[in-house]
C-alpha cells in the first residue's frame, strides 16, 4: 500500500477543507450524538464534524498509519482510529447518526455494495453525508491518462490506476433502492493556484501517488517534468499570471 504523506496533502488545506465545510452544512439534522468520518486524513474534515455538531462523539478513521498518526497531532481533543473501511465496520459498533465522507471513497471498491452496507450502520433517522471528486474529464487526469499509457511509460504502470466511483446516475439509482430521503448536487470549485508547478504539487499529495510509487527517484522525476509541461499546456494563465484549477466536485446525503 502506498503511503499517504500528510504534509504534502495538507500544502492546500483551506482547498481540499471548504468542500468538507460545504457538505456539513448542508447535513439535515439538529443534533448528532455518534458520527463517524470515513477516510478522515489528517483530520481536517473531522473537526468540520465536530465544529458542525459540537455535543456529538465523532471518531475519525483512516487505513493509513501516517495520516492518523496527523490528525491525532493536529488534533489532540479528537479520537482517531487506524481503519480499513473495506472490513465490516462490527469492531466499531454501529447505531450512528451520522457517517461522513469528504473525498475518500473513490480509493474504496465496490461502492455498489459498500454504500447499501454502511446506510446499515445509521439510526432510522440518520444520515450518509459523501463527497467525490468528480473531475476525472478535467485537464490534469487527462495528461496523467495519456502520458501513463503512451510507449515511453506504460511498462512502468504494469497495473493501470482503477477508479472505483460510479457515475452521479448510477449513484441516484443505488440511493434509490437504498433509502427514501436522498439529495445530490455538483459543485464546480475555481481554485486560484500560483502556478501551474502548484498543480503538480496538489496531485502529489493524491492522484499522482499510485504513479510515482512504482518510479524510482529519476523515473519520478522525468515522469512529473512530462506532467508538468503538459499541465502548463493545458491550463493557460490568467492575466496577473494565476491558474484556474478547476475541480468539479459530487455531494450527496442520503436519510435512512
């Protein structure tokens, strides 16, 4: 398993938080006594829970060592667990009011399994509250796919990256024969980034993980000058040289 770097992840907290902080506030409930944030990184997101719903017990779970090993740094006040949300979630009770996910569950398989199996988790009452990056048409996947699979670099990436989200009408369908209460939405977030090397420092700490781990130092290195000069193509700079890094984003809560 790839390790996830917290420091690297978090060079664009107040970005990768503010869908967090989106998705919270929409959360149809008064009062929450037990949450659960899935895939809760460094700890960013769990706090949103905690600040959103201050009375409530909220556990923040994460299969990566490192980043719990963060948030549990960042967060002191917080409970954190080392998790693998494939695994049956029994070890941690169930009866939630809320579970939360911001921009995790598109590392996890099988959502057309996992989703109905933690809505079995909630209190009749209580909420699923997912958000996905939605952005696999954007410039940035597309470079990754083209240059990933051209003759120079595909015998480096024996086993292509899988991308296990559903599409939005195939989670409408799933949500439907899942619960009666449910609402999804896009949003298109128009990051101001620096520079285009700014791209290629945010993808480090996510998408180009599962590449550069099979690259040696100077594999690594070729590979992100390719990214970058197709990145710097791809996303023309603005009058006062600053880069519009567009990211769609998918919400949904479903009520059980």
């Amino acid at each position: 398993m790839t390790k996830w770097d917290a420091e690297q992840y978090l060079k664009f907290q107040a970005e990768r938080t503010q869908p967090a902080r989106d998705l919270a506030a929409k959360i149809p409930l008064q009062t929450v006594q037990k949450a659960l944030d899935i895939g809760c990184g460094p700890g960013n997101s769990t706090r949103i829970v905690k600040e959103r719903f201050p009375m409530s017990e909220v556990l923040g779970i994460d299969q990566s060592p490192e980043m719990i090993q963060a948030a549990r740094e960042a967060n002191p006040d917080l409970t954190f667990q080392v998790f693998d949300i494939t695994q049956e979630l029994t070890p941690l009770g169930g009866g939630y009011d809320l579970l939360f996910s911001n921009a995790c569950l598109q590392w996890v398989p099988e959502h057309k399994a996992l989703l109905p199996r933690l809505i079995g988790q909630l209190k009749p009452g209580g909420v699923l509250a997912v958000q996905l990056p939605n952005n696999f048409q954007e410039p940035v996947h597309r470079v990754l796919e083209r240059l990933s699979t051209s003759e120079k670099w595909r015998m480096h990436f024996p086993s292509p990256r899988i991308f296990h989200q559903l599409t939005p009408e195939q989670y409408f369908d799933l949500l439907c024969g899942s619960v009666s209460n449910f609402t999804m939405w896009e949003t298109i977030y128009y990051h101001r980034l620096p520079s285009h090397q700014a791209i290629l420092e945010w993808y480090r700490g996510t998408g180009l993980r599962p590449y550069l781990a099979c690259l040696s130092d100077d594999e690594r290195q070729a590979f992100e000058s390719e990214v970058l000069g197709e990145i710097t193509h791809a996303y023309p700079a603005q009058c006062n040289g600053e880069i519009i890094f567009r990211f769609p984003r998918l919400f949904f809560l479903a009520q059980k």
